[in-house]
C-alpha cells in the first residue's frame, strides 16, 4: 500500500465512485478528497488529481453528483453512510475502508 495520494494503490482510500473518480482521505488526515485520475491538462493521465478538499459530508458528496457522473450504488450507499462531518484528528472516526473492503 502506498502513501502517496496520486497513487492506484493509496492506503487511506474511502471509497471509488466509478473507474475515473475516488474518494479518499488526505494524508494530515483532516479532510476527504474527491479525485480524478489523470488530468485533462497535463501529460500524466494515470494518477489521481485532487478536485474538491471538503470536511462536511454533505459538500462532499454535492461535489462527487457534480463531477464524477455515475456513480456505483455500493459507492452511493457508503457516501450517505459518512459522518456529517470529517474526523477531527484523533477521534475513532477513521472513514478509509481497508483495501479489501474498497468499493470499486
């Protein structure tokens, strides 16, 4: 498992809406991210690409129904089961789902 944010294999990934957008948590643990592999803009189209840093629940998944198109119904069962609000540092509330229980 990897710790860095771009790569496939992120260990602190949440949940993968569908083949070109994610969800994960930040690596200072204090915000989720929703990704997008590559960049329209750059040559490097196999990583992911930070869209919107959000803390609330609810903003984030506005952000996901905007940006990433369809999405898996598993993906949108785990988005509705988030806490209303990001972790505060130290609370239990660890949202990243270990690798084998990734949706995606």
């Amino acid at each position: 498992m990897s710790k860095k944010e771009v790569a496939d294999d992120y260990d602190r990934v949440v949940v993968v809406l569908n083949e070109n957008w994610r969800i994960i948590e930040c690596r200072d643990r204090i915000q989720w991210i929703l990704q997008r592999r590559g960049s329209p803009k750059k040559s490097r189209k196999d990583d992911w690409r930070g869209k919107s840093y959000c803390r609330t629940a609810e903003v984030l998944r506005q952000r996901a129904y905007e940006h990433a198109g369809p999405i898996d119904a598993l993906a949108v069962e785990k988005l509705l089961s988030l806490p209303d609000r990001f972790p505060e540092p130290g609370s239990e509330g660890d949202t990243a789902a270990p690798a084998e229980e990734t949706i995606g």
